[in-house]
C-alpha cells in the first residue's frame, strides 16, 4: 500500500543549518495547499505533511546574531529575522522573547506562550483535592498532587495573575525546574503545557502546543511540537526564544543546555517566503512545484 503522507526528517548542528535544510528540503518534499482558514487567508502555502528536525548544538550563537540565519547581500533580500526583533532593541521596546517567557498578556490577546507556561490556571477540580485533601484517601491526592510543598511555593503557585485574577496559577516553568532539582532526573512526566482543550474556539489557536523536556548525560533535552509553522520568519524567532528558555532552565536545575528535537504537521512558505526561499536556496524550477497539489 502506498503511504500518502511524505514525512521528512533533517538532522542539523545550528538553528540556521536547520532553518536552510528545512527552507531548501520543502520544495522537493512539500505540497502546494489552498489555505481556506487562518492566517493569509487565500493565499497558497508551501508545506511538509510531517518535519521533523534534530538540532545538535542549538545554542550555538545564543544572545547573538549567530544565532539566526544570515544571507549573503549578493542575493538582494533581507535576513529573516532582525535579533532585535527577539533581545530587544530602539525599534522593539518589547521584544519576542518576552511573549514566550514572560507571564501575561496585553489587551487584545487572548494569550501568549509565556501566560501559558508561567501562569497556567489550576482547573478548579484540582484546586478542590488541594483543600480537601485531608478528607480524602491519601494514596489519591498524593498521586494527583504529588507534594503538598510545591503548593506552598509560591515560585510554583501564584493567587493572582498579572491580570489581578484571583485563584490559582502554576509556573510550569518553576514546577519543571523544582521537580528534577527535588526528584531527580529519572523522569519523564515533565512537559511544558501551552495547549487547553478550548483552544480550537480561537481565531488563532496557539501554533506551539508543548516543550516535552528530558535531562541526558547532564544536559536538557528539548522536544517541540508546533501544529502549524510559518518557516522563513516564525522557525528562527520562535527557536531563539525557546533556546532562551532551555538555557535558563537548564542553568536553574544545575545541567548544561542540550539538543532539540523539533517536529510539526505543517511547516510551511507562504507565497512571499517560497519566493524568498527560492532565491535563498537557489531553486531553478520553483514553477513546476508551485502547480502540485
């Protein structure tokens, strides 16, 4: 039986060694699509059915230029992504970094990773088991609580967001940090959660659904997955940020930054990158592929 979906796995040593094979690979192993719904509504993409990318020294260039792809001037278009963009900088007072790693949201957002990550609403069921914990069987709430002191953290708990709702709110970020400091390495449970349920009723629904992480011969190991990835932009930015995010935590528990293993259903181009992208990576017969389906 012939498979009809075309995985496509690259291995690459940087951020920008992925970003070019992913950019160069997708015009052999992607297909053109109509996009019905969504951003650039339509517009055409350019798209794997399935990438997968294992980057082995992600943190090369990290807080620097290197860190992001950079293209020659004799090919006449602009590099992807402006560093400032990501660290901050006189033309972005609020950097990207911060909408992944820092916890709230603006007016008008209906999120952002660093809200999702850094204070992550407890669903009342659980905050119910936490108050009435001593009533019930012990064996229960310690294995859907694990320890009562991560409660009394208040690293780990917030009452109020930054919005000045009151309840309860996890630092996932703290939470994974605490966990393998506390218990060890020897786990695998910890996964940084962005995805809710309700996520599909948004006009946007977040494109990051989670960072699974594992520690390995003294390093932390990232595994991300995005349901869907504007490439030539979205892929440098987003991974600059999440790098940002491994170093710290990785610096927190006492381990040295490691690999990525990213993956995504629907890393694509859009016109105006495939166009780009055909320059950058010299394509000779972009035509024919833009007429697949």
């Amino acid at each position: 039986m012939e498979s009809i979906l075309k995985p496509y796995f690259v291995q690459a040593t940087t951020l920008p060694d992925l970003w070019f094979q992913a950019n160069r690979g997708l015009f052999e192993h992607g297909r053109k699509k109509f996009v019905d719904k969504g951003s650039y509504e339509g517009d055409y993409r350019l798209e794997y059915d399935w990438f997968v990318g294992h980057i082995l020294n992600p943190s090369f260039g990290s807080g620097t230029i290197e860190i992001f792809p950079q293209i020659p001037a004799l090919y006449g278009i602009p590099n992807p992504v402006d560093p400032d963009y990501v660290y901050g900088g006189e033309k972005y007072p609020e950097p990207y970094l911060g909408y992944v790693f820092d916890d709230g949201c603006k007016q008008g957002e209906s999120y952002t990773y660093g809200e999702r990550l850094r204070s992550f609403s407890v669903p009342n069921w659980l905050v119910w088991l936490y108050r009435f914990r001593k009533v019930l069987p012990t064996n229960i709430t310690d294995v859907l609580l694990m320890d009562n002191s991560f409660w009394k953290n208040p690293l780990i708990v917030k009452r109020e967001n930054n919005k000045g709702e009151r309840g309860y709110f996890i630092d996932q970020v703290r939470l994974v940090i605490e966990t393998y400091k506390k218990f060890g390495f020897g786990n695998n449970q910890m996964v940084l959660q962005v995805a809710i349920g309700s996520d599909s009723l948004l006009k946007d629904p977040p494109c990051l659904r989670h960072i699974d992480t594992r520690i390995e011969q003294g390093k932390l190991h990232f595994f991300i997955y995005f349901r869907s990835w504007e490439l030539w932009t979205g892929l440098p930015s987003n991974l600059a940020a999440i790098q940002f995010l491994q170093a710290y935590m990785a610096q927190e528990i006492g381990v040295e930054p490691g690999e990525m293993i990213v993956s995504c259903k629907g890393l694509h181009l859009y016109s105006w990158g495939a166009d780009m992208a055909e320059i950058r990576c010299m394509v000779e017969d972009f035509s024919n592929i833009k007429d697949q389906t």
